[in-house]
C-alpha cells in the first residue's frame, strides 16, 4: 500500500484491512470518508452460455490440472475451435 494514503483501519496489510472491515460497519466511520473518483471501462462484456453440470465438473478438473482458471480454459479450447472453423470456412 502507499504510504501518502491513510486508511480507517490503520491496519498495515491488505489481510489486516478485510480482518477489520469484516468486524465493522463503514457507517462507523461515514464522517472520515472522502469522496473518490475512478474511471471504467465498460466496453468489456462477457457472455454466459449454460453448461451441462457434469461437462463443467470435468473443465474445472482439466483446468486446475492446467493451473488455469476454468473460464480460461474453456476461452483457449472455444477460440481454438473457432480459429479451426473459420479456416475451413476459407478454404471451402
């Protein structure tokens, strides 16, 4: 963390700052709070698609295998197939 920043909790680690906030309310200390600005970007949108409950058993199991997140994999394996069928696509 930054030292030019101060928190509520005082706490020196992010692990000590969810121990505190966990046991308390920010109601408690709405009067120290300031308000903040951000930016997001929000062009980034994913879309869920339903999968058959075993099917997504065995993808968590293949991906921790892999040391990659599900949604990883299963975003490797679909961009790859998609790859593979727009070059057949091509070539027809």
């Amino acid at each position: 963390m930054s030292e030019d920043k101060t928190s509520i909790s005082q706490e020196q680690s992010y692990q000590g700052i969810g121990e505190f906030w966990d046991s308390h309310d920010l109601a408690e200390f709405w009067e120290q709070t300031e308000p903040a600005e951000f930016e997001a970007d929000i062009r980034f949108a994913a879309t869920y698609y339903p999968l058959e409950k075993s099917l997504a058993a065995q993808l968590r199991s293949i991906a921790e295998q892999h040391g990659v997140s599900a949604e990883t994999l299963l975003n490797l394996w679909v961009r790859e197939k998609v790859t593979q069928e727009e070059s057949s696509a091509h070539a027809a």
